[in-house]
C-alpha cells in the first residue's frame, strides 16, 4: 500500500536543507545557460550579438534592474522607516519609466556596444569617451558592491558562516557567471532568474497577505486591511511615530533630492541602458522597455506590501519575548567567542511559552543582537533615540527573516532565499559586464592594442571582470552602508554623470564635446567626493577614524544633504556647467548636428556595432 508518511517528511525537511536544494537547482540551470551561450566574438559578449527578443530582453532588464536592493533592502529599508522609505520605491520606479520613454528608443538607434561608445560619437572625442568609461567603471563598482553584499547575507545565513565569508563565496560565484558568456549568457540566464526572484517575491508576500489581511491579493490587503492602524497602534505603544507619518526620518528636502537623485541615476545607469542594444531594432526595444516595466510593477506593487507585514510581525513577535536562556557562542574549535545568544520565548495571554527559533542564526553571523539592559528578563522593542532599546536588527536582513518571523513553511523560507541569490547574482553580472566592457573596449583596445585579437579582447575582458570583482567584494565586506544606501550612491554618481549627457546629447544638437567632457568630470568629482567625505571612516578606515566634513547645509535642513541625496546636486551642477560651456564654445559639427536630428525621428536602426577604426582610435581629439 502507497504510504504518504515519507511524502510528509520530505515537505518538513529543514529551511537549510530546501535551501541547498533550491540553490543547487537553479545554479545547475544557470550553468547550463552560461555554458550553451559561451561565446567567441566580442558583439556576442557585449550585446549578445543584438538578437534578443523583446520579452525576453524584458525579462532579462527587469532581472538586472531589480538587484539585492530592490529584494532584499528597499523592503527593509520602507519597513524601518515607514513613509519615508518609499523614496527608493518611488525613485526607482520613476526613473525607469523616465528611462523606457525618453531615452532607450532613441540610444537603441545609435546601435552602439556601450555607453561610452554613445558618448565618443555623439561628441565626437576620444576624451569624452575616456571620461564615460571612468565614469562607467566608478559607477558599476560602487553599485556591485551593494550586490555583493546581498549575496554574502544570504550564503551567511544558510551556510552559517560570517557575512565576510558569505561575501567572498559569492564573488567566486557571480565571476564565474559574469565571465563565462557575457552578455549572451548573462542574458538568458536573468530571464530565468527574474522568474525565480518574482517568484520568491511573491509566494510569501500572498501567504503572509492572507495571514494578516484575509486576502491572496498583498495589494488589495494593504489597500482595504486594517493592518496599517494595527502597526500605528504598535508604533504609539512604543514610542515611534505613525509608520504612515511623513519626514520622521529623513527631512522633505531629502526625500525630494534622493527620489531625483534616484529618478536621473535609473535612467543613466550604463548596466541598464546597454540592454537596449540587446535588441534587433527600435520597435523591440520600446517593447522590451513595455515588457520590463509590467515585470518590475509585480514586485514594486508588492514592496511596500512586505515591508508593513515585515514590519508588524517583527515588533509583535520580539517585543515582550522573554528570555529564557544566554548562552556565548562558540567557533568551530569549540572556543568561547564572548558574544551572547539570547533564547527567547513568546508569551500567549494563557501564559503559555513558544520558542523563537529563528533568530539563533541571526545571531550567530551578528546581523540580530539583543540586550537586556534593564535585566527584566524581558526584550523591549521600545524607541531608544533612533533605534530599539534592547535589539539591534539589520534593515537588510527583513526580507530574508520575514517567513521566519511568520512561521511560514521551510520551502518557502528557502525559496526566499534563492530568489535572493538571484536578485543579486543577475544585477552583478551585468555591473561587471559594464565594468569589463568600459575598461577593455572602451580604453585598452582604442588606446592600448587598436589590433588586438577576438581572443585577446575577450581576455582583457575577463581580466577586468574578475579585478572588479575583488575591489567590488572589499566594499562589499566592509559595508558602507545598507544595500539600498550603498546603491543610492551609485544611482546618485549615475545621476551626476551619465544623465545629463545622454539627455542633452539626445535633445540638444548644441551640447559639444567641451560641454560634455566638463559636465562629466564636475559631476562625478563634486559627487563622488562629497559621498567619500562624508563617509571616510567606513569607506577607508585604514586611514580616517571619522568623516572629513559633516553634511551640507546641517542649519538650513535637518541633518544637512545626505550622502544618497548629493547625486541631484551633483546632476544639476552636470547640466549647467555642460549647457554654459557648450554655448561658449563652438558648436558640434554639422554631421554630428544632423544625426541628433536623426535620431529622433522613430524609424529606421541598425545592429549594433563598435563604430571603430584605428584612425579614430589612435585620434588625439581633445
């Protein structure tokens, strides 16, 4: 007789041992895609020899655009800071649609490799194309380093390691993805893992929505539910302000200059743009951009969804816990470390006790951390200042914990976890093609080795990803910040760099060569500097102990400019010093006047192509 009892096992097999399942699955199938599309020829590495269908290329945008930030952190980051933190939901979601209706049809008609390619011709100069490399390389290696930190917080957590540990794991892991297919590979392998990310996305967003609001619909809960009123409730009770209550933590003139900062760097992120190019024409990439944004609607509707029952499970479990035991951990030979593991309990109203699992191997890799102060023997969750009185939590870790916390199903704890990886691993891999890309074919074959080899390009290339790697991952490690504000800097350096001269280099047949060059270098110098000022002692602290200044106009708004927020200034100082430059020299060259005009006009494309030769290679154009 058929018996169902090894079945039942099977399905109540640890979150651990469903993780190692789901991870060796879909890394298997990501291998396989990356091995079938190994290439041999640069435009194949570059823009996946310019064939992609335009779902797929949707697929594969929404994939690369919705990185460790947008799963893992932009939720954490909306659940610790309630209204305030839709900024990055906002922001984000904004500037794609920025970018799928002004600018991608129209760089898709250029039929360039990359960004840089964009800007040595349309203004004419070798120069500016060295600065757009620069610019590229600065801009995607501050924005892997958030990715790279995603992935050594999932791997902590499910391997049980440090998160330093976890990091360097996933740098061998995204440089063999990055460095096997390029952009054909990493093409086909994003569709695949937009599906897996949406999916873990989703699956514990609709169970925890019928949970807490009685419906499978996370958006219709969040709309029609009481669970709002139920955390405000929470928030009073301990000290905070309403979840719902705008500019509690971040000041208004913050939440308008980081949501544009946020808005121009989407739609200047070379990762991002360079997907356009994937496609055979013009029509396919305003189709590719339709398709990317219904993709990104499904996990940016469900965000804030998560963040509010990620929010009220937290502070309703964990507040009040009892302590029933501290012990001090131990390493791997057996040795006291010194760090304490509290185990907590929960109290029903009958005074009944249930443990709280779920947070001992949060502990462990000291992402949760707890504190009795008072030694009631009771966690309080109350506002100390601008944070909890007895527990540290992680804003990244949320997400992860949140089916946890929840006691949902251990396959779906897992799969949240593999849709993790995937967010995180798709998003780097097309960082680091950018970075190989800006380096190898941007700099070193037009100024190095103009005759270089197929095979020698593609070994340049490889090189470069994997030095990427290794600089990506020591940011990575040492944590600047949460994943989302980490990213926040590189939207903000896309911003001051790249947005005003493809929008200007698109819309305004004036902006010459001068104007773009100047606008490029006081965008990226005044902004980048100011966020390494503003964060030395985390950034370098082998060398600083603190900041070298403190924010920007600390008098006139609460705290001054933030770091995430400088990327506006920096993208407006851009196009006024590209526009007053620009008019005081002389104007592009009539061909270059023409194709500006041209390529507005919505029809006609062709492949995309280097637009090389050696004679413009070996130019010595200012």
């Amino acid at each position: 007789m058929f018996e169902i009892t090894p079945l039942l096992g099977f399905f109540e097999m640890s979150s651990t041992v469903w993780t190692y399942i789901f991870v060796t699955i879909t890394f298997f199938i990501y291998i396989y895609i990356g091995w079938q599309s190994r290439v041999k020829e640069t435009s194949e590495f570059y823009v996946a020899g310019g064939g992609v269908p335009a779902v797929a290329n949707g697929a594969a945008t929404a994939a690369d655009w919705m990185s460790a930030a947008s799963f893992l952190s932009m939720t954490g980051l909306i659940a610790a800071s309630g209204y305030d933190g839709t900024v990055y939901l906002l922001g984000w979601t904004g500037g794609y649609v920025l970018l799928a209706l002004l600018l991608a049809p129209y760089l898709r008609k250029f039929g360039q490799f990359t960004v840089p390619d964009f800007v040595g011709k349309r203004y004419y100069s070798e120069t500016a194309r060295i600065v757009a490399a620069l610019c590229a390389v600065f801009v995607s290696i501050t924005y892997v380093a958030g990715q790279m930190r995603g992935v050594g917080l999932v791997f902590s957590h499910f391997l049980k390691v440090p998160v330093e540990y976890g990091v360097v794991i996933g740098m061998v892991i995204v440089a063999f993805f990055a460095v096997l297919g390029g952009m054909k590979g990493i093409t086909w392998t994003q569709v695949v893992q937009f599906f897996v990310l949406i999916l873990a996305f989703l699956i514990p967003s609709i169970a925890l929505s019928k949970m807490l609001t009685d419906s499978y619909i996370p958006q219709l809960g969040f709309v029609t539910g009481d669970i709002h009123d139920r955390v405000d409730a929470l928030h009073a009770e301990l000290g905070f302000k309403a979840y719902t209550e705008p500019f509690t933590n971040r000041s208004q003139l913050n939440v308008f200059l980081t949501m544009f900062a946020l808005m121009a760097g989407t739609a200047g992120l070379p990762h991002v743009i360079v997907r356009f190019y994937t496609v055979a024409n013009v029509r396919a990439a305003r189709y590719s951009a339709g398709w990317a944004l219904l993709f990104i609607a499904l996990l940016y509707t469900a965000a804030p969804t998560m963040a509010l029952f990620a929010r009220y499970n937290l502070l309703s479990t964990l507040n009040g816990a009892k302590v029933v035991n501290i012990d001090e951990a131990e390493n791997d030979d057996g040795e006291k470390t010194g760090q304490k593991i509290y185990h907590l309990a929960s109290v029903g109203e009958d005074g009944t006790e249930k443990p709280i699992h779920w947070i001992n191997t949060w502990q462990v890799t000291h992402l949760i951390e707890f504190d009795d102060k008072d030694g009631d023997g009771v966690i309080s969750l109350k506002k100390d200042g601008d944070k909890y009185a007895e527990a540290t939590i992680d804003k990244d870790i949320l997400v992860l914990a949140t089916p946890e916390v929840a006691g949902l199903p251990a396959w779906i704890v897992a799969i949240v976890a593999t849709g993790g990886l995937a967010a995180a691993l798709s998003t780097a891999a097309g960082l680091l093609l950018v970075i190989s890309s800006s380096i190898a074919h941007d700099l070193y074959i037009h100024f190095v080795d103009p005759h270089a080899s197929e095979a020698k390009r593609l070994t340049v290339a490889r090189i470069m990803i994997l030095l990427a790697i290794v600089v990506a991952g020591y940011f990575g490690i040492i944590k600047p910040g949460f994943i989302g504000e980490v990213v926040a800097f590189a939207f903000g350096l896309a911003a001051a760099s790249f947005f005003p001269i493809v929008f200007l280099g698109i819309f305004d047949r004036r902006t010459n060569r001068e104007g773009a060059i100047c606008g490029m270098v006081v965008g990226i110098l005044f902004t980048g500097g100011y966020i390494l000022a503003c964060k030395a002692n985390v950034i370098l602290p082998f060398l600083f102990s603190e900041p070298l200044i403190t924010p920007m106009f600390a008098g006139w708004t609460e705290g001054g400019i933030s770091p995430e927020s400088i990327g506006a200034v920096g993208c407006a100082l851009n196009f006024i010093v590209t526009l007053v430059v620009s008019r005081l020299t002389p104007a592009p060259p009539e061909e270059i006047q023409q194709l500006v005009d041209e390529v507005r006009i919505p029809r006609g494309s062709h492949a995309p192509e280097a637009h090389f030769d050696e004679s413009d290679a070996e130019a010595d154009n200012p």
